[in-house]
C-alpha cells in the first residue's frame, strides 16, 4: 500500500504558484452537455484551466469515462472528440496504476458510500499528491484530507 494515506493533506499550489486541482468526470460532462444547472458553472472551470488560473489534472480513468458515456448517448465521434478536447486542455492526464487500484480498495473498505469510480480517483489524487477535486458530487464531502469544490466555487482556488 501507499506511504500517502487518504487523510493526508498536500500543497494545493502548482510550482507557477496556481491551485492545482483533479477534474471529476462530472465537470467536463456538465460543461459540453445539455443545458441545466450545473453547465455554466462547469464551462467556466474549465475556461480557468485553459486560461491558466487553475492548473487542472485528470486521469485516464476520467476520459474512459467521458469516452463511454458520449460514446453511449452521442455516438463514438461526439465522445472522441470530447476526450480529445478534455486531453488536450488539461496540465496532465494521470494514469491509473495497479498500486493506483489497490489503494481505491483500500478507499472501497474504509468508505463503502463511495462508488470504485471515485475511489479510483481518489486513489490517483493521493498518488498525485493532489487534495482538491472540482466535483458536483457530494459524496466526497467529509472525506478527511480531501477537500471538494462545487465548480460553483471555482472562483475561491484561484486570486
């Protein structure tokens, strides 16, 4: 198992001095999807990360997610054209590892609320040394070492 327990808390500030945080699937979805409540805020997140006033990472597992669900609704060009985008905007696409999987179990026996998706995100911000995700779901409220932001709140990461 990892030496980075969840309960950790690391820097949240990249090396250029910006806030480095995890996008969840749930933001990139939101931003090129319908509209409803959450678009505009997930838009402007991601506005942010391109603009560099956030440095925003994401993981494989992440764009295998946008891959499936675009694929499923819209048919396989939309998805890989999402992806694509999704990659490309971001600081970093972080891989999953099989330590990465491990550790989401681990995450999976300790908070059995959480579904393995977020516990492999979990697993790779922690590998990451990453405490900050920008999520819509609520479930990662409470987590000790994680804090989660609504991309509502995007404005309070970045000054």
């Amino acid at each position: 198992m990892r030496n980075c327990p969840l309960g950790t808390s690391w820097s949240a500030r990249s090396k250029r001095g910006v806030a480095r945080v995890f996008l969840d699937t749930n933001v990139f979805l939101y931003a090129v999807g319908a509209e409803g409540p959450h678009r505009q805020s997930c838009r402007d997140v991601l506005v942010a990360v391109g603009e560099g006033r956030i440095e925003g990472l994401t993981s494989s597992e992440v764009l295998q997610e946008i891959l499936h669900v675009r694929s499923r609704r819209l048919g396989q060009p939309d998805a890989m054209a999402a992806v694509q985008a999704a990659a490309a905007l971001v600081a970093d696409v972080l891989p999953v590892s099989r330590a990465d999987v491990l550790f989401a179990c681990d995450v999976l026996d300790r908070h059995p609320r959480l579904n393995a998706r977020d516990a492999i995100h979990l697993a790779v911000m922690a590998g990451a040394e990453l405490d900050t995700i920008v999520s819509v779901d609520t479930h990662f409220d409470g987590l000790v070492g994680v804090r989660r932001l609504d991309p509502s709140q995007v404005q309070s990461v970045h000054r």
